[in-house]
C-alpha cells in the first residue's frame, strides 16, 4: 500500500509552508479586478514528470559588489524547541487523512493528546480547547464543546467518544458523493467563488474524474476577464486532453457560456463544466454577472445548473460563512468544495458549514495535481481532525 503521509511529509517539511492569516488571507481578496500587468499565472503542478529544467541565468550586478562584511554568527541563548513529533498515520483503505497537510496534522496531534490523557484535568480541556479554536472550530461552537464536556464530567478515557459523538452529531448527513450523471443534456456543473480559491484547479480535478469514469465532458471557459485565465484552462486541458470551449478576452461571460452551452447539448456531452471569473462576495456588480451567467444558462435547460458549487479556500478559516451567505443568497449553492487543506491547519469551519448550512460537502482538496481531490465524509474528517489515524510509531517532522 502506498504511504501517502510520507509523499506529504517530504514535500512539507523540506519547506515550511507560510501560513496565511485571516486578515492576510482577506486583503488578498480585496480587490476583485487585479490589473492586467500584475497578474500572475497560478503555478500548476503536472502530475506527469516535468520537462527538462530551464537553466536561469545568474543576474549579474553591474556595479562592483562591496568589501564583504563578516557578519557574526548569531546564537541563539533559547535552546531550540524539540522536534514535533509527528506519529505515523495508520493505512487506511481510502488514505484520506495521510493526504491533509502537516499543520493540519499538528492540530490534531494536539486534540489527540488532549483527549487521550489519561486523567483528563482543567489543563486538558484547555489544551483541547486551543485546538479547537486552532482547527477553526469558532469561539462559539469551541465554547458550546468545553461547556458540555465539563458538565459531563467526563470519566477517565471516555472524553474521546464524547468528543467524537459531539462532532459527529454536527453533521446532518456524513456522505454527500457528487454523482455524474450520463446522458444528461448535458449536467451542467458551475463553479464560482472569490479570487484565488482555487475554482479553476477544482473544475479541471472534476473534469479528470468525470471522464476517467468514461464521460464525454466539456469544459467552458468562462472568465474572460483574468488575464491568461483562460491560458491557465487551456494548457490543463491540453495535457490531461480534455475538451474545452473558449471565448474571447473581455466577452461577456454569459456570451461564452451560452455558445458553449449550446454546442455541449449538440455534441452530446454528459457533463458540462463551466469555469468563472473570481469576485469578491459583496461586490453587487459583479454578483449580478453571475446571476446573469446562471440565466442565460437556464435559456439553453431551464433545469441547468445542476451543480452550482462554491469553492472555498481553508486557508480563511471562519470567513467562509459570509461567502457562504452571499453566494447562496444570489445564485444558490448546491453544495460546497474546500481547498488547500494540505497547507491548513483549519478544516474546522467545515463543521459549521454543515452544522448551521446544512450545505452538503462533496471534496476537499490537497494539492496542486489533477489527482488531489477526496471525497468528503464526515467520520473521515472527525477522525482526521482528532487525530484518530495517528498509529504508535512516530515520524518526525520539522
Ligand atoms: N496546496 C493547494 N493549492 C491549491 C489547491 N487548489 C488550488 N490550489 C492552488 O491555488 C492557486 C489558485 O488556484 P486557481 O485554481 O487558479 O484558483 P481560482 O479560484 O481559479 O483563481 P481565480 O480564477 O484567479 O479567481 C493555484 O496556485 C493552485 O495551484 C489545493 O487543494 N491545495
Ligand atoms: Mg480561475
């Protein structure tokens, strides 16, 4: 069986991945129309192996580089911190939790440990409850846990099943498989949300599994105002060939989307998926393109969409309710996918999704590849995020 935690741990640990703050994470959505110069191609990760390396040449500086100053070593009068010991992850059958990043994992090694102390004091519950909030559970929800853990004055060894039937209970249903359906007309999929949350990279990983399950799809590229977003679409569809339809830069969405929505119910395509520009939850403009999008959709199959998925970003924690709010209030959402869960250490605000939403989860992403897409469910999840994968023998990760 392959061992997903190691493939993570090496590309994780090697380099310490910057985490993003909520207030960071907000600012870099601030303005939803980047200018054309500045805009830069999300880097795409090919599962294949890359081509030969580009050599860059060394920049030289012109003018003569000054008297080299020694500079003293600095020593540190802490010693440094022991090395987080991360225990191996138990193979599972669909190795769901070996594909979460380390942060996430570090949370989880701190809610395990918590939980599984073996008197469980004050000092566990406040551990635990850091955790929590460290996870992204939200200072309510976190608050509403500890209360009902302290009440239950919780006999040794039991405070991981209370947690676990606490969490559990959050969930109105535990599975939420996205279906493909054939012959459909074709089952138009829409993907939106705010900039950089990853819709693109999500719609191409849909796009992979739907036709290795022998579906003829298309794919509409329909932001047309990014610059090179439509590029970025082209050059995933050429190496993983699927079919894509293209309009012109600055067409009006809706334009494109209609086009290809018509020449998709001509060639009998099973699934339709459309790719939109990323707009910020409380520009009303640009709220209004996507209703618009969603209408003139409706002119070629008055039952399209059938998916109208909101891609979320783990990385901005409690903020996803308000896109939630937002995006459902405009156009309806459907059901939920959220990325980047292999750089996060907040997967929590999944829980209040479904909790308060009641907004069916269907992936969660981790990764950069065409592959690095899981079905949610929510056992999976709460094992992951209590840290009940964690096996005896520790790896050590820095
Ligand atoms: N680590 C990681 N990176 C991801 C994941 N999903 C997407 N990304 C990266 O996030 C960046 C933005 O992804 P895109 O798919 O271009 O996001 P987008 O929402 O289409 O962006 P806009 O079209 O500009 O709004 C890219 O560098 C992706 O490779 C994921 O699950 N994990
Ligand atoms: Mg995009």
């Amino acid at each position: 069986m392959k061992n997903w935690f190691k493939k993570i741990g090496e590309k994780i640990s090697g380099k310490k991945s910057r985490k993003i703050s909520e207030k960071e994470s907000v600012s870099k959505f601030k303005d939803p129309k980047p200018s054309l110069a500045k805009v830069k191609i999300p880097k795409m990760v090919d599962p294949k192996p890359s081509p030969a390396k580009v050599e860059i040449p060394k920049m030289v500086d012109p003018k003569p580089s000054p008297a080299k100053v020694e500079i003293p070593k600095m020593v540190d009068p802490k010693p440094s911190p022991a090395k987080v010991e991360i225990p191996k992850v138990k193979e599972t059958k669909t190795n769901w939790f070996n594909k979460l990043g380390d942060n996430f994992k570090r949370t989880s090694l701190n809610i395990k440990n918590a939980i599984f102390a073996k008197k469980i004091s004050l000092d566990d519950l406040l551990l635990l409850e850091e955790a929590f909030l460290m996870s992204d559970l939200g200072v309510s929800f976190t608050e509403e846990l500890i209360n009902d853990l302290k009440k239950k004055k919780i006999e040794n060894g039991n405070l991981k099943n209370e947690v676990v039937k606490i969490l559990e209970s959050q969930f109105q249903q535990t599975n939420n498989n996205f279906v493909f359906k054939k012959n459909a007309y074709p089952q138009v999929v829409l993907f939106f949300g705010v900039n950089g949350s990853g819709k693109t990279t999500t719609l191409v990983k849909l796009a992979n599994k739907a036709k290795s399950q022998g579906l003829k799809i298309k794919i509409i590229a329909a932001d047309t105002f990014r610059a090179a977003a439509v590029e970025q679409l082209e050059e995933w569809s050429s190496r993983l060939k699927l079919d894509i339809f293209t309009g012109s830069q600055n067409e009006d969405p809706s334009s494109v989307v209609f086009k290809g929505h018509k020449e998709a119910i001509e060639n009998n395509i099973d699934v339709l998926l459309i790719d939109t520009a990323g707009r910020l939850h409380n520009k009303s403009e640009l709220m209004e393109e996507l209703k618009k999008i969603v209408r003139t959709i409706q002119k070629n199959d008055a039952k399209a969409p059938h998916n109208k998925l909101l891609v979320l970003d783990s990385t901005i924690g409690q903020n996803t309710y308000s896109q939630l709010e937002a995006f459902d209030s405009s156009v309806g959402i459907t059901g939920v996918i959220m990325t980047k869960l292999d750089s996060s250490s907040k997967g929590g605000s999944l829980i209040g999704i479904s909790k308060k939403y009641k907004t069916p989860i269907h992936f969660i992403g981790v990764g950069e590849k065409s592959d690095d897409l899981i079905d949610f469910n929510a056992k999976d999840f709460i094992n992951a995020l209590i840290g009940n994968n964690f096996g005896d023998k520790s790896e050590s990760i820095h």
